[in-house]
C-alpha cells in the first residue's frame, strides 16, 4: 500500500507528476511488502484528481514533483544567495 494516514486519518495517495518515478515507487513498494501486493499506476489527469478533491469521494492526494524539478529550485536557490 503506498497511501500514508493524513492528520486527519484518512489515506492519502501520492500523485507522482513523473510517470518513471511512480514507476519506481511502486516497484519499491512491492519489494517492501515481498512482493504480495500488486500495485497499478492509473494515469489521472489534472481535471480528474481537482473533481475527486472537490466532492471527496475518493482520499486526499500528496503530490509529488518530479525529482528534477527539485534538483533545478535547490540549484536555483543555492547559485541565487536564496539558501542561508
């Protein structure tokens, strides 16, 4: 299961903005659980995950930027006197 329990309780559901790095997450997942569980990426476009967020038929989502997108702020933010 890759959900982690919100403040609030309830699960929350990574939305990984990089296909290979959901790829990744899964496969990480899976070795942790030995392999028993069978995990699925399902493709959600922008439009889809706001109307689940809205009516809340569905768990909270954390989205997670691509690794590069990142890497590109904190190099930013160190070569722009940004970081302390």
């Amino acid at each position: 299961e890759m959900a982690v329990q919100g403040e609030d309780g309830k699960p929350v559901l990574p939305l990984f903005l990089d296909r290979a790095e959901a790829q990744q997450a899964v496969e990480d997942a899976m070795a942790a659980d030995d392999g028993d569980a069978k995990l699925e990426i399902v493709g959600l476009s922008l439009h889809k995950a706001l109307e689940q967020l809205v009516s809340q038929e569905s768990s909270a989502f954390s989205f997670v930027p691509p690794a590069s997108s990142l890497a590109h702020i904190q190099s930013y933010l160190e070569n722009s006197g940004g970081v302390g």
